[in-house]
C-alpha cells in the first residue's frame, strides 16, 4: 500500500517525496549522510575561528609586520563578517535554495583562505579574511537548513543534538589541528590547509546534500542593510573595547551607533511585509532566552579557548601542538555523550537540562582558574566538566531556537543560532580578554609597572625585561585566573535569566 503511494526515490531533494513512509530505510540512510556532510561542514567554519588563535605569535613576526591593532583585526574580521551576514544569508538560502547558497559559501570560503595564504601585505589578509567570513555565513545557516529538510520530523531531535555537538567539537578541532598544521609549518600552511579542507566539503555536499524547495519571499534588503549596519557597530565597539578603552570616544560612538541602528532596523521590520527577522518573533520568551543561551554557552567557550592555549604554552611550557592537543578534554563528552541529551530532555525537561549545564559550564570554569598551576590531571578534569555543560546546552537550545521557527524558514533559524554563536564569541573573547589584561598589567614587575607605555602582552613584558620570565608569566597566569572567573561569574548568572525564560516559556506553552 505504501509503496503504490512512494515513487522510485526523487534524487533532487527530500522535499519532493515527503510522504515516504518511517521505515522507508533509503530515507535514513541519505539523512545520515546529510548530517555526517553539514557536521562537517559546521565543524570548518566553527573551527577556524579558534584555529587562527594560535597561528597569532607566528603572524606577529612575519614578513606582514602587524601592529597590534592589525593583528586582532586579522582574528576578528572573519567573525565580524561571519556574524553580520549570517541572518541575510540564512533567508537568502530560504529564497534561492540552500544547498546552492551552501556550494557557493565553500567556494567563496576556500577563495579567502587562499588569498589570505598569499597576502603580501596586511590589507590582503584582511580582505582575505573577510572574504573567508562571507562564504562562512553562507554555509552555517544554510547547513541547519538542509538538515532540518533532510531529516524526519521524529529524527531531528537527535539530528540536531548531533549538528550542535560538531558546532562544538569544531573549536576543538581548529585548536587540535590548527596545532599540528602550525608545528609542521607556517602560519601560510594553516590556510592552504583550510582552503584544501572547504575545497573537499564543496564536493561532499554536491553530491550529498539535498535541494530544498525555494519560498517566494523577497529579499528585503533595507532591513538586511540596517541588521548589518547594527551588527558592526556592535562588534567594533566589543574588539576595540579591550585596545582603545571602554570608555574611548570610538567606543562609546560604535555602541551609541548600534543602539540607533538597532532601534531603526527595528521599526523597518515592523512595518515591512516580508521581514527579514520579524522583531515580534523574541515575544516568545523560548526563542528570546534560546537566543540568550547560546550567547552565553559560545561566551564561556570561545572565553577559555582564549586563555587555555596562551595558558598552557606561556604556564606550562606546552609547545604549540601540546597547547592544541591540551584542549581535547572539552571534546570527549561531546563526543561520548550527546546523543543521550534528546532523551534526557524528554525525561527532565528544558528547563532542568539548562539549569546543569550552565552550572556545570561555570563549575568548570572556577575550576581552572584554581587547577592553573595544579597537575595537568587536575586541569584536564576541570576542562572536562565545562564539556559536559556545552554538551548539555548546545543540543538543547539548538533544539529550542529550531522549534520556534516553522521548517519554511529554516535559513533563518540556522542565521539566529549562528548569529549569537559569533556574537557570543565576540563577547567572550573581548571580556575575558580585557579581564586578563588588566590582571596581567596590574601584577608586574616594578620594572616594568611603572614604564610607559605599559607592556600588555607577554611578548612585550619579556623583550623588555627578559631577566624577569618567571615574574612575567606568574603576572601572566594571575590575570588567565581573574579572566576565568569573571567568565564563570557571567555564564552563572545569565545562565539562571535563561532557566527563567525557559521556565515561562513552559508554562506559557499550549498543552
């Protein structure tokens, strides 16, 4: 009876044979390839942002001549653009077809790697780095899409808890790869590597990824162009916060800028009739503290991912390839453990699912700040308890942000993760970043406490008063201590506003 109602299987997409019957085994099969090749996919994109961490020291002294200020711009404006044009991507995967908006983000990816393996001077990098951003907003986005198309109703639970854990895993394994890449090589070699990796997920996804329908929505482009306007004057003032001062004209300028656009992007969406993020929609207090949530989870990550490598290497004496391979405690429960998370939601409920991991994120987090100087067993334990929090968080609120949204607008739900992702990894990395620097500058030496201008980084301290290593990196480690727990402070206390919403949402829930 089934099969007179299923044609042969349709190999351009799983939305032409949605009727297929549960046991249709052809239909789980292509799905779990689907979710093998967009894991992957996510993982790339998610990973690079850590993996450029490490290749920092090696930039500093290369034939670019970076200043500073360049350098945190070569790490931050593949978040920027990632982060502002994730949303605009995500719709335009709803309008013109995800898995073509997807092919086109790996090639414009592998594009600005490549260019950005060749630069000769700073202003290519960049280029190249933003380039990179582009294509990274066009595949996360559209990646959630094509899996939530691909995949049977009763299946996504478990889906998407898989697609979160590689979000996860993918910072792991930029730091765990970017390592031995940077060991083996130069800092050029990190992105022929990334280019070489994007090149292979293109052929992958063309021939795994399923067509999606297209929606006949318009693009609309004045309330895209005021979301990005916002977004980067969000992000400027976060990265220059840590450099210029929180309290520096061009800081308070770039926040008082995106509180304006902001309010403008606002009142556009409101009165169009085809928004591209209808404001109305973060009425629902479960979107509204989802999007919190995975804010806070990526803050509290991409936070220690920050610290853990310079930690390590400057604590510990790690060489840059230990230093990557020192964080994979994070990854085993997120490899071991969150395919159990959908059934533990369905027993305990969100609201108890989000209350462990946002404790256990900031326990882990204290820890380290006390485990800093301990045997790296003991660090290892620590890094192990804040994995078991993302494992718990990430499955969860991906679930939560993709339930909220209707499957057509599934782009959009992929942009709304990835934006706060970013946005919390910016976060992350200026707040504890500032924490630290202002704990490290505070315990030199009197030596150099007292010179202007004052050293701000190890290297700096070290080229000026070498005699006094052990002073430096004790001033060092103080600070990564005073910046971890700042962080757990922080993932605590948003973590409880998040239970809270969840909680209301729950009650507020039709039964």
């Amino acid at each position: 009876m089934l099969r007179t109602a299923t044609p042969a299987p349709a190999p351009e997409g799983i939305e032409a044979r949605a009727p297929v019957p549960e046991g249709a085994g052809h239909a789980a099969q292509r799905s779990g390839a689907v979710l093998v090749c967009v894991s992957v996919c996510t993982a790339l994109v998610v990973g690079f942002v850590a993996a450029i961490n490490l290749a920092v020291p090696q930039l500093a002294a290369s034939s670019l001549r970076p200043s500073s200020a360049n350098l945190l711009w070569i790490v931050d404006a593949y978040v920027v653009i990632f982060a502002c044009l994730v949303i605009p991507a995500g719709a335009a995967g709803d309008k013109l077809g995800r898995k073509g908006v997807l092919m086109a983000g790996l090639g414009i990816f592998a594009l600005g790697a490549a260019l950005s393996a060749v630069a000769p001077n700073v202003a290519v990098m960049l280029i190249g780095r933003a380039v990179t951003g582009l294509g990274a907003a066009c595949v996360l986005p559209n990646c959630v899409g094509i899996l939530l198309h691909a995949t049977a109703p009763e299946r996504r639970p478990h889906a998407l808890a898989v697609w979160a854990a590689a979000s996860g895993i993918g910072g792991v394994a930029g730091n765990v790869g970017g390592g031995v890449v940077l060991s083996a090589g130069s800092w050029r070699a990190l992105f022929v590597a990334v280019a070489l990796v994007a090149v292979c997920c293109l052929a992958w996804a063309a021939r795994s990824a399923p067509r999606s329908a297209r929606h006949e929505r318009t693009l609309d482009l004045p309330g895209t162009l005021l979301f990005v306007a916002a977004v980067v004057a969000l992000l400027t003032g976060i990265i220059e916060g840590p450099e210029q001062g929180w309290g520096s004209a061009l800081v308070l300028t770039a926040f008082g800028c995106a509180i304006v656009l902001s309010l403008c992007w606002v009142g556009a969406e409101l009165r169009t009739s085809h928004p591209m993020l209808d404001p109305r929609l973060f009425r629902s207090p479960a979107l509204s503290s989802a999007a919190l949530g995975m804010t806070i989870t990526f803050f509290g990550s991409f936070g220690l991912f920050y610290v853990n490598a310079s930690l390590l290497q400057y604590g510990r004496g790690f060489s840059v390839l230990q230093a990557g391979l020192g964080i994979i405690p994070v990854t085993v429960p997120l490899v071991v453990g969150t395919r159990y998370v959908p059934g533990l939601i369905a027993r305990i409920g969100t609201p108890a699912t989000l209350t462990a991991a946002f404790a256990l994120t900031s326990g882990g987090l204290l820890g380290l700040s006390y485990a800093s100087t301990s045997a790296y067993p003991v660090y290892a334990a620590a890094l192990f308890v804040v994995g078991l929090g993302i494992m718990l968080a990430a499955p969860c609120l991906t679930a939560q942000i993709a339930s909220a949204l209707p499957v057509e607008r599934a782009g959009i739900a992929g942009g709304l993760q990835s934006a706060t992702r970013e946005l919390g990894s910016a976060l992350g990395v200026a707040v504890v970043g500032t924490v630290l620097t202002a704990g490290f500058t505070h315990r030199l030496p009197a030596g150099l406490s007292g010179r202007a201008p004052l050293p701000r980084t190890v290297r700096e301290a070290l080229t000026l008063a070498p005699a006094d290593h052990t002073a430096v990196t004790d001033a060092f480690t103080h600070g990564a201590n005073s910046a971890l727990r700042a962080a757990a402070v922080v993932v605590l206390l948003a973590g409880a506003l998040v239970v809270a919403g969840s909680r209301r949402a729950n009650r507020t829930a039709p039964q």
